[in-house]
C-alpha cells in the first residue's frame, strides 16, 4: 500500500552531495524532454501551456516521492504518434488505470520479460517523430537535425557496445581503447560525443540551425552556452565536476570565438528564401 514516506525522504539529506551528481543532470534532461515533447504536439496541432505542464509534472512527481514512488512523473514522448492511433484522453486514463493494477498485482516483470513484444509500438512511434522532425521544420533546417542526432546515436552506440561486452565478461576499459581504435571502434570518441546526449544535441542543433539562418551572433551564444556545460561535465561528460572534458570545451569556446568574429564582419549574409529552398531541393545532385 503507498503510504507517507516523509521519514525515508529527509533521512536521504545526509547523502545530498552523492544525490546531486545524478539529480541535477537528470533535472535539467527531464526539463529539456518535457519542452521537448510539448513543443512536439503542438507541431501536430494540440497547444499546452508549458508552465502548467512542467508544474503539474514536478508536483505529481513530489507527491509520489512523499509516498515512497522512487520513479519521477514525465511527460511521455510521441504524442502525434498516439494522436494518429486515435488515442485520446481515454487512453491516457486507461493506461495510468493499467499500471495501477499490474502494480498492484505484482507481475510488471512478467511484462517487461514480454517487453519485445511491443518493440513494433515503439519502432512505429519513433518513424513519426523522426518524421516530424524534419516535416515540421524549414528545409534548410535539416542539417541541423541531422547534427542534433549524432549524439544520441553516439549513445545508443555505446551501450550496445557496453552490453556486448559485458556479455563478454569484459569491458573497454579492460580490452584498451587502442585495440579497439585499431579495429574502427572508436569507443571513447563515442563516449565524449554521447555524454550528456540530451544537452548536446539541444547545443549542436541550436548552433547549426542559427550558422544556417546566418545568425552568427546567436550561434556564438549557444556555443559559448556549451563551453560551459560541457566543462562542468552536464555535456560530454559522464558525470558532473570540474573541468570533466577541458579539451572539448576549449573546441567550443574556439568556435564560439570564431561566430563571433563572423558576426562582426563587414560581409553581407543573405538566408535563401523558401522559392530558393524549393530550387535548391528540386536541383539534381551533380
């Protein structure tokens, strides 16, 4: 039965300095995520305010802290997917009442040992927002989303990489990030461009999409905003300190030195217009 758990939530204080190195990266990928997902359904036609979603969502998560639910409340992802299924507010009704009683009956672990056979859901829902990225958007943005992936290909990629070699009964560590290089796995190059994937791809998209509309001054920001992050580790970096990736974070400030520059420059910058775009995208490659 869920009852208060006050005593075992501020017992937890003494371990606060532990707590935070996970709390504060996973704060800030919960709050990038639900941004995320409500600008998502807006794209698909449903407007929500976002201060009341990010507030209903910290305070139901508070609520189940308080009764002893270690798992936080979030706004879940693929919502024109859903929409497009023809789920409504029913179906969000109907699967809370469901989880409610698999809980209750203890057999969410017979279910998660099923889990694959949901995977087509998933793979489904995953082509619509993949999709979405690149309708809702300008054309000359696709670059852009294109840079924003790469870090959470990167990621995937090395926890396939991680759980192949723990099957293994071995590591990279173990194995050396020379051997590996020396057969095409850049395993620690995927590591630094997949830590912290959810800011990362935030940064990099940002940065090409305002290099694109020639927005120099606006890249510069988001660079330099990288820089930063990434030297208290929340990017590229598995866990949060000081100076966690220097090297990275010195190749941000350098590009956010040179946008700079480029936005001081005397040149003239001109954005295609979308009758350009249209040409440019009906051109055959050469």
């Amino acid at each position: 039965m869920p009852i208060p758990a006050i005593g075992h939530v501020f017992s937890g204080f003494e371990f606060l300095g532990v707590i935070l190195v996970t709390a504060i990266p996973f704060g800030i990928y919960d709050l990038v995520e639900a941004m995320d997902n409500v600008e998502s359904a807006e794209a698909a036609g449903d407007a929500y305010p976002t201060t009341r979603v990010l507030t209903a969502d910290g305070v139901v998560s508070l609520i189940g802290c308080l009764m002893g639910n270690p798992f936080i409340n979030a706004v879940y992802i693929g919502h024109p997917g859903w929409k497009a299924m023809g789920g409504r507010i029913g179906y969000s009704a109907a699967t809370g009442i469901m989880v409610i009683v698999l809980s209750w009956f203890g057999i969410i672990s017979v279910l998660l040992a099923l889990v694959v056979a949901i995977s087509p859901i998933l793979l489904y829902i995953g082509m619509l927002i993949g999709a979405q990225a690149f309708q809702t958007t300008p054309i000359a943005h696709a670059p852009a989303i294109v840079l924003a992936l790469t870090p959470h290909l990167a990621a995937w990629c090395k926890t396939l990489m991680d759980g192949a070699l723990g099957a293994a009964g071995t590591n990279a560590a173990a194995i050396g990030f020379d051997k590996l290089g020396q057969v095409g796995v850049l395993y620690h190059g995927l590591e630094v461009l997949g830590g912290g994937s959810i800011l990362t791809g935030l940064i990099l998209g940002a940065v090409g999409v305002f290099v694109i509309e020639k927005k120099f001054a606006e890249a510069s920001a988001f660079a330099l905003s990288g820089a930063v992050l990434t030297f208290f580790g929340f990017m590229h970096g598995e866990s949060v300190g000081f100076a966690v990736t220097p090297t990275v974070a010195i190749a941000y400030a350098i590009v956010a030195a040179f946008l700079f520059g480029l936005s001081r420059s005397p040149a003239t910058w001109t954005v295609p217009q979308p009758s350009e775009e249209r040409a440019i995208a009906a051109s055959p490659a050469e």
